[in-house]
C-alpha cells in the first residue's frame, strides 16, 4: 500500500457495515444455489438425424443446508463440460444424479434452454428449409433420488381470427402466434412429435421457406381454419390430456396481433399431477 | 373477388384442416385469457412525493369457462385507462373486482412491471440522484372474491467475494448484483423501505451519482463486508422472516461475477404460507 | 490486511500484467466517453397536452483529448437531472452545449429513447386508447458548436401481403411490421405529424383498443390496400423526400411475417444530406 | 362468401387507402431487402479444431432497383442452406457473388452474428471450460463486385477501476466490462488471434471455470492492473494501429459499473480507412 492514499472518511454509524449483525450462516437452509446464464455448445439426440449441435442457456443448482456457508460453483461447470456431447432427456436424471454427489448436495436442478432444428418440407413445392423450435429441458432431483422432469417447446404458428373473418366482407386479419407448452411425461418421446401434435392445432404452419404455390395453400390453410388463442390453447389441451403418457402440462398460446401493438394470450394447466 | 386467381391447389388429405375434429369449444376451461404486453403511462403512489409518473408492461387475464368461446379483449384496455392515473397496491383489489365484474368472469389476473425511481442521496457527498428500481405488482382474484397480492422489487446492488479477499494478497474481485424479492404480506407497506431492507443486506449499495469522496467510502464499505450469493439471500430472508408483516417471500440474488461470463446465483423461499 | 493469507502464487512471466509496456495514455484521443444505458424519468413536450411523463434510456458522451487519462463521469449524470423536467428538441442544443463546457471537451452527444404515447381514436367507434411510439433524439455537437440532430420513430403497423393476395382463392396472410424511421430536419416539427404519415404509408394502422365494427374496418382496409416491406419504405421515402423541411431521411420496414420465423425487411436512406 | 356478413361500413373519405395516389414502385430504388433474423445452425472454422458448430442469427439483403416492385424473399433461404455447413471468412465473398447472381441484384448483404466457443485453459489450475465469444461477419459486395467485409468480435473482460483503487484505503470496485472490436483486414486472420490481443488489453481476462488459486491470480492480476475505460480502448486501439493487417478498426468498451446501475462507456474509431 502506498502513502499517498486519501485519509479515511469518517464512516457515519449507521452507515458502517454491522458485520457482526449479520445473520448467522448457520441458521438458513437455501433452496437453490448455482450458475446461472451458462452459454454452452452441446449435442442432443435428433429423431431423424441420430444427434443435433445446438447452444445451450443453462442454469444448474443445488440446494445448501444451513450448515454451510457456499458452494463449489466451479463443479457445475466440470459436469457441464464432461456431458455436454450427449444431452438427452434420458441423460438429465444421471447429471443431476452426479451433481448431487459431487456437490455434497441433496437436491439438485439443471434448467436448459435451446434451439432446435428441424429439416421441414413446404407443403405444395416440397422445398426444404430448417425451422427453430426453443426446446427447455427442466429436470429436479429431490433428496430421495426422485427425478422431476418437464420439457418445454415453444412453437410458432399462424392464427387467423374468426371474429374478424366473420364480421368482414373480404379478408381476415392474421398474425403469428407463439405456443408454448410445458410437459411431464411417462415413457422417453421424441420433441418432434409434440412439435407435431402443436402445428397441428393452430391455423396454420410457420415454414422458413416457402414458395409461391406454398404461399397460396397457407393462406388459404389459414383463411379456412380460423382460430382464436382460445381455441388454440383448448385444442392442444385436449389432445395433450387424450394422451395418456402425459401426466402434465401447461399451454399457453400468444398472439402478436397484426392489429394492436399488444399480445392476446391464453393459459390452461392440466388439474391432473 | 376477381377471376385471375390462380387455380386452387389441391391440398393433399393429411394436410387438410380437420375442423370437424376440432375439440369443442365447449368442454375445456380455460384458465386465463386476455392481454398481454401492454405499455401504458401511470401514475405511482411515491411516499415523498405523493405521485410518481412512469411506464409499465401489463398483462390482464380472465378464466373463461367452456362454455364460452372467447373473451372481450377491448374491455381490459378500457379498464386499464380509465385506472391509470391512480395505481397503488390499494387500488388492484377493485381493478379486479371490476375485470372480473365487466368480463363475467370469476376469476381475474393483473400484473404490472414498472420502473420505480427514488432520489438517492450519496454517502458522504449527499450529491442526488434517480436511482431506478423494478417493481411488480402481480394480483389475482379467484371465484370468491379472495385477493392474492404478491409485490416484487428488483434491486442492483454490490456484492464483494469473501473467497477471493481471503485468499488474495490485496483486492477482492466484487461486481454489480441484482435482488429480486417478492413478498405477500398484511398491511399496507411502502416499497421504498423493502428497497432499504435489501440494500442495507448487500456488502454495499449502488447509486446513480457518487463523487470522489463517496466512490472512497463505498469501496471500502464493500472491502469490509464481504457476502456471498448465499450470504445476501440469507441476510434478506433473515430479516423479512422477523417481520410478521410479510406473510411469504421469496429472494433471489444474481451476481453478473466480474470474473466469470455467467452469473452466481441463489434463491430462498419461506416454507409458510 | 490479516497475516493469515494464502501463498502469493508466482506468476508466470507472460502471464503477469505488462504495465510499463502499456500504451501512454497521452498519445490517442478517444471519441466518445461516457455513461450509458441510464434509466430516467422525463418530461416531454406533447403537441395535444402541453408535456408527457415517460421513462428514457439514455447515453451521454464527451470526447476526450489524448492528454487526459479519464473524464468526469458524475457530471453527465448531474446535467441530467437538471434538464429532465423539460426535454424537447429544442432543448437538445443547450444541454449538449453546456456538457461540453462542465466536461471542458469540444464535442458532446446524447442519446435518449423513450416510449411516447398518443391517445388514438378508433376508427370507427371513435373508442380511445393510448398507442406507444419509441422515439430516439441523438444529438452531437462538433468543436464548432454545430449542432447534428437525429429523430427516430418506431412505429407498429398492419402489412397485407398483394403476393398472397393476389394467388388466393380467399383472403391474405398479413401481419404486424414495424416503421423506423430517422430524420434530420430544419424547423421545428412534431413527432405527432411524422407518426401520422408513416401510419398513413401502411396496409393500415394498428390501435390499442378496437371494438366491433372497428375490427371490420381494419379487416377490410388492409385488405384492399396489400402493400409489401418494399412498398411501404418507398411510400414513405417518397413523401419524407416531398417534404423539404427533412433534410435526410432513412426509412426501414421489418414485417414480423405471419407465415415465416422471420422477418422481411427494406431499407432506403435519402442521398441528398 | 357466406351471405350473413355484417353490412360494410361506410368509410370517411379521409380513412379510405388512397390506392391511386400511392408513389409508383418505378421511381425509387431500394438499398436494401431481404430477410432478418433468421436463426440457422452453421459450422464455422477453428483454429485449433478444424470446425466448430454453432447458430447464427442471420440478415440478407440485395439492393433493388426502381423497376422491380418486391424481391424473391426465399431464394436468401436457399442460398443459406446450401452454404450453412462451411462458413469462414473466406467464404463471405462466394455467397455475396451468388446472392447478386440469383436475385439479379446489383449488391448484396450479409450479417451474421454467432457465439463461438473457445476452449480456456484457467491461468494457475490449467482446468479448462468452453469461453463463449460473440462474434459478427457482415459482408457487402457492391456493383462492381468489390467485397466490404467487417468483422466484429464481443469479449468479456475484468476491469479495475484506478480511481477506487487511488483513493481507497483497501480495496478497489472491479466489474464485468465488454469489449467490441470490429474490423477490416488486408489478410485472413483468425477470430481467436484478435480475442487473444482484446483479452490481454484489460485489467484481468475472464474465464469459465476457475479453481480457489485460479481466482487469487486473477484478484491479484485485476489489482496490479487498474484500467479505465478509456484506458482499455486505447490499449486495444494501440495495438490494433500497429498491425499494419487491419485497416480499419473501431473499439468500444463498456463497463457494467459495479457501484452504478449504468454503464461506464468509451469509443475509438481509426481514421485511417
């Protein structure tokens, strides 16, 4: 330290840090502790193409009991590295396995977010283009060894209205839509599937490319298909809740309406656990 | 319609929209539907100014029973202007009461993000300056006219690595943090003392405008009270499970580590409800 | 500092901060230095009701000549909270003015965005609501004291696309864009009236409340007004550049496209200047 | 068109799209149109792996000359596609001269924006983690074919402020900072050179993973090393004005200030061209 520093300002009480008031570290169990906002290169299983490269948002925790004051936050990122190569919803339960022995812990979650692709044919011309899904893998283990997992897509769709297709001469206002739906699941299922199964149930697709007679059968797909959030939000309800390896879920579906600056939005939960 | 359409595609059978399969509107609950992603101006209760002007990001939902296909979305945008100008935590009971009233809805759901500013006086200087904190107000109404109120802060702060003073010959890598809390609680309570709650919790504040002599006195203040992630989330849990009028809570604190390109992160969450 | 400190690790030669080789602070001027990202509660002028309270995200920055090692920070933040309560174009000259005499440099600049509201009647049913537009003001003043200001505005708005049109039995994908438009200028203008003509330059306008009949009448103005991302910049280039009060101009449109994951998107910046 | 519509409304004249008096496309030539933001999975070079995959976020634009009303948006699509898998700098060139070639345009346009990964090695520890970087290659090629190509590196830093460290008894604030480079070069040089010379250019560089005498080298290396801001901009645009490769470089450094809730911030663009 050099001699040239400016004298001390005088610390007003109450302003001086009361260290010796602060609460005891020994008294308060944590939830969670961890990293948060890892952006991490992994491969993840592909249904039509055996593995997919992707970049992961990933947030990984384990719970602290009272007796200890910190974690080892540098051994999430250890674990992170040595699976990153091989992430599958089949995987989630040993890494969360691993993370609570090598962390000393007795629960532990993983929470991460990527983008999928899929290689998907235009309707008509056939033409081939890659589209993104966002994929969330959530998975927590408790202190029994129990695993918790709920997979997550988000999925973008075309809603066309029905009121305004209804009450107007020509034309219907239309707009893209973002579906959202949250799952727990029995046996291992392919992400494509549920894409699937959510497509499906909108007015119409999202392609990334489409050609001029593509172009016609999806506005044509959309004009004869109207559909509210409401009924989008209730149609994959009702499929999701007809298939019995789901034994949750949550849909939310979100329009960003061609004729507001503001969403319309819908919500159901499964009652069912 | 003119006659130089284009001849109609024929859509291949599977890729017809299968309305008739379409689930009924009328056997599914939806359990919010509304709007979402509102930027509107209102107007805030401050406790030093009486009033405070800001912008917020809304959602407003409603259930909507099976029976009914949609909901009215222009009547949210209604009730929101004409509330505009007199937003407190007072007023959410009977914004709900009338969406669920002017909807014919049983249930109904507000929440509401908006940056709050209070004048900070720097430490030693007492130089002023808007310091901005997030604030949420999350309320919902259910079928028996029952409140649910859950309030939320966001508040930067200053977090210093008691591992890395320790272990360090001189300096200690510290970074900016970010606490968000979010409470239910019994009477009527001011955010800007939750505001001083957390921020007395930190190793130091932060604020819009130090001078020289002030900038000495908060990195000192932080060399001398070191806290981990785990250590600020305790304090603050410690502090708002001794005041009964918080009757839940839930704190996390993030820090955007100075040393890392992740953050570190912890969260407590009471037990009782 | 306590004695009970880890050993010092030696650093590796090529590891340890080489400060003598660092470049000398007194040869390379620095053409912007400042603060940024400051979050701010302003008062603007409001063609219809005098001022409006919003929220700005602000830059504010200085040059700095080659023999000074840093500059004043404090001070940005102090000009600031004296001219919040009166921010217009007019005053843009002032305040860089005067933050080039406090910081004592020859060129200053500021950057100020905020979300700016206009109560909007609804087509029809004359219903009002607020609709937001974000403004930009960038102002830069030289070592002349020559003044370069910048307007932005962001405007939302309804595309219907003539392709679609065109090729379909029935109806037409359409979607919301977004109009950003920036200007330079010589009189005094207001934002209101360069809203009004971007708006004007759509397949139609989008508005915060709509009713029934109003929903009609959007449906079916888009629909007999299909304009693409390249006509939309091209209308609105044609009539900024009719208007010799706007010196340049720069005009894009994205359409966030209802049957893609992407946007379209055009671009046309005036050559005159 | 079902005959239970709702009568027409009667438009006010002033409302009416006022088709006639639209500019006509023939007169204005567009800069710019394409398509933004789409998200694609790419495989980039790397120095020391040969490839690395990654997902880019992409825009592709052409000019289009007053004579042409629109654009063939999904030929960029195609175009993509087929190059997706080999992507480098050298390549920028051959996809611009393509772009021009199958959308008969004059010029062409291309921004990428990918995080890349690089393996750390820990300063003292030598435990490694994947580093992630951001980085941008945005390329023009004009109607003569000559090729603009820019390229743009983000790298989190460390960064110790002198100040603090001056007038402080003990201690000294320190932050995450981010450093954006951007180029023009003579000869092709590799992204990981160009992080390599940023990261050496601040008071400590970060990393992904650090072991406790990992974290006590680079607490100790941020103390000996106090830099502002302006101090890091200068540092890097010294260096990058001494390598006679780049022939244009702009460098900005932004601190996220740990006692402010805003950023530190400074800019240098060569003169030179």
């Amino acid at each position: 330290m050099s001699t040239h520093k400016a004298p001390t300002v005088i610390l007003p009480v109450a302003e001086i840090a009361d260290v010796q008031n602060h609460v005891s570290p020994h008294t308060i169990d944590i939830d969670k502790v961890g990293v948060k906002n890892i952006s991490y290169p992994i491969v993840v299983l592909d249904k039509f193409n055996g593995t997919q490269h992707t970049v992961a948002c990933i947030n990984m925790y384990v719970n602290l009991p009272h007796r200890h004051k910190g974690t080892h936050m540098s051994r999430f990122i250890e674990i992170l590295s040595e699976h990153r190569r091989d992430v599958s919803l089949k995987k989630i339960g040993p890494i969360l396995e691993e993370t609570r022995r090598r962390l000393n812990a007795q629960s532990a979650h993983i929470e991460m977010t990527f983008p999928y692709f899929i290689d998907k044919e235009a309707p008509v011309s056939k033409a081939r283009g890659l589209m993104e899904y966002i994929c969330n893998f959530n998975g927590s283990m408790d202190e029994n060894g129990v695993l918790d997992l709920v997979v997550g897509i988000t999925v973008p769709i075309t809603t066309l209205c029905p009121c305004s297709k209804e009450i107007s001469q020509v034309g219907a206002h239309n707009q893209r839509g973002e579906v959202r739906v949250k799952v727990r699941y029995k046996k291992f299922f392919w992400i494509e599937d549920l894409i699937r199964l959510v497509e499906a149930s909108a007015s119409c697709e999202v392609y990334a490319l489409l050609k001029r007679q593509d172009e016609k059968f999806v506005t044509e797909k959309a004009y004869s298909n109207p559909m509210f959030v409401e009924d989008v939000v209730r149609e994959i309800a009702h499929h999701l809740s007809h298939d019995d390896n789901f034994s949750w879920y949550a849909v939310e579906s979100e329009n960003f309406e061609s004729i507001h600056n503001h969403s319309a939005y819908a919500y159901i939960e499964s009652k069912q656990f």
